[in-house]
C-alpha cells in the first residue's frame, strides 16, 4: 500500500458540464466533452471504467462503460456493498474537512443486472457508508432511471439521478458535488477511479474528487 496516495498529490477538481437533455440514453446530451479523465492507473488500478458525467436542474446524468472483465455478473440487491456494478459517492454538500459522511452524503449501487421478477434488469440501490455521522434519507422509489447493456466482457450502464435521490441538491447554492466512483467485479474485486484499493475512499468523504457543475 503506498504511503501517499498519488492521485491526492493535487486536487482533483472535475468538469460537469449543464446538458439540457439527460434521458432517456438515446436522446441524452452526453457527449465526448461530458467524459471524465481516466486516472485509476496513477494509483495502480487497472483502468477499465470509462465514465461520463453531466448535470441539469432536475439531477445528475451519468454514463459508464467497462471492458475486459470475464464471467457472469453477481448482482444481489440485497448485498450492494458487495454486488458487481458501478458504485457512487455523491456529497452535495462537501466541506472537505470531514473524515466521515453525513447526511448529505449518498451511496448508490448502480448493478447491471438483479432487478425484476427474472432478476435480469438493472436496479440502483441506496448502499451503506461506513462510519457516517448522520444516513442519508431513504432513497424514494424511482428516483434513479437506470438502463443497462451486458456483455461477456463487461456492461454499460446509463443513470438519471434525479434531485429527488440527492439529499441537498441545490446546484444555484452549492455549484459543487463531492464525487467518488469504483467498479466491482467479483472476480477483479473493487476498482475505483482516483484512489488505491487500500485507501479509505468507501468511508472518508476528504478522499473524493470534486465536480464542479459549469455551464
């Protein structure tokens, strides 16, 4: 485990550029401009996630992509810490000072497959932050459009993140979102995007990046 984490070396402040239409996928704005730099390999992580990220009033677009994995997918609602999929950190109202989560802070497992009857959907699910100070409210029902494609080697998943699922959102007040990302893979194990495996990202909210949200 390295000592320093090298991607806090500098502060990782990251566009989220305004996009008038954020769903359904087909017609989404996210474009090539929308799409985050892919820095998992500065800590040693292999760098398979490729995400986009966009923003209007009403909430938060994203888009993800991973290649290169192998098996089937273990999605089990019930278990989302530990389920394969994209996981979100999202603070809406970070302070950058407080080592544990509060009640602005959202965890949310986007899992490709597990949802529905068949269990062959996709779900997002509210997940747990150790150590938090203070949970966030219980994620209303169908606050999260979530499409998903699946592959041998991978998936990708398409999400509306409505304001209604992030406790604080209020872009005009608070133009910044604390934000922290990771894949997992059952056969990979957990892959996140700006820090190494060891550090304390799943918990300690001054680990995360930062999105600005420009117009």
């Amino acid at each position: 485990m390295p000592l320093v984490n090298p991607a806090s070396l500098f502060r990782l402040r990251l566009s989220c550029p305004w996009r008038e239409r954020l769903w359904p996928p087909a017609k989404s704005h996210l474009d090539e401009t929308c799409l985050l730099p892919q820095l998992a390999g500065l800590a040693g992580v292999p760098d398979l996630l490729e995400l986009s990220v966009g923003w209007n009033e009403a909430g938060l677009g994203v888009r993800a992509r991973i290649d290169g994995l192998s098996g089937s997918r273990w999605c089990q609602p019930a278990k989302p810490e530990d389920s394969d999929g994209l996981h979100l950190w999202i603070a809406t109202r970070p302070t950058g000072e407080s080592h544990r989560a509060g009640r602005f802070c959202r965890r949310l497992a986007l899992l490709p497959t597990g949802g529905g009857q068949q269990a062959s959907e996709p779900v997002a699910v509210a997940a747990q932050i150790p150590r938090t100070s203070e949970p966030a409210a219980p994620l209303p029902e169908k606050s999260v459009l979530l499409a998903a494609k699946n592959a041998a080697s991978g998936w990708q998943i398409d999400a509306f993140i409505t304001a209604a699922a992030l406790p604080g959102w209020d872009p005009d007040e608070s133009p910044r979102l604390g934000f922290f990302a990771a894949a997992v893979d059952r056969r990979l194990g957990k892959l996140p995007c700006f820090a190494p495996p060891e550090f304390p990202w799943e918990s300690d909210p001054t680990t995360w990046a930062e999105l600005l949200l420009t117009r």
